[in-house]
C-alpha cells in the first residue's frame, strides 16, 4: 500500500527551509512538514468555514484566518 503524499510538495518545503533556516532537509524530513502544515490548513480551513457560515457568507475571507489565529493564539 502507498503512503498518502502531502497536497504540499517536498520540493516547496525544501525551499522555504532553505531560504528561512539555511539548513537541508532530507525528503522524509520534508514529507513530515508538509503533512503536519497539511493537517493544520485543514483545521483552520474548518473553523474559516464555520466563521464565514456565521456571518451567513458562503465565501472565507481574510477575518475569518484571522480570527482563528487570535482564537489558537498561534
């Protein structure tokens, strides 16, 4: 059975590891942060969804991304 590949390509992680830390990072290294950020942009796109529905928009806007950080504090 194949392992589930991130929506985030390793390529891209690669890089912003790269130009932020200056370090390398091995590929597996590369597929775990794409997954943890995969798992998170689906967790902040459920609450953006739900913060949007109410304000009765179909449409997620910058507040509700927003919203979510000052929510998790992150």
């Amino acid at each position: 059975m194949q392992k589930k590949m991130p929506a985030i390509s390793k390529q891209v992680i690669k890089k912003i590891i790269k130009k932020y830390v200056k370090a390398k990072i091995t590929d597996d290294g590369a597929e775990a942060i794409a997954a943890l950020l995969e798992k998170k942009a689906k967790e902040i796109s459920k609450y953006a969804v739900k913060s949007a529905a109410s304000e009765k928009r179909n449409r997620i806007i910058k507040k509700d991304i927003s919203s979510y950080v000052l929510k998790e504090g992150d």
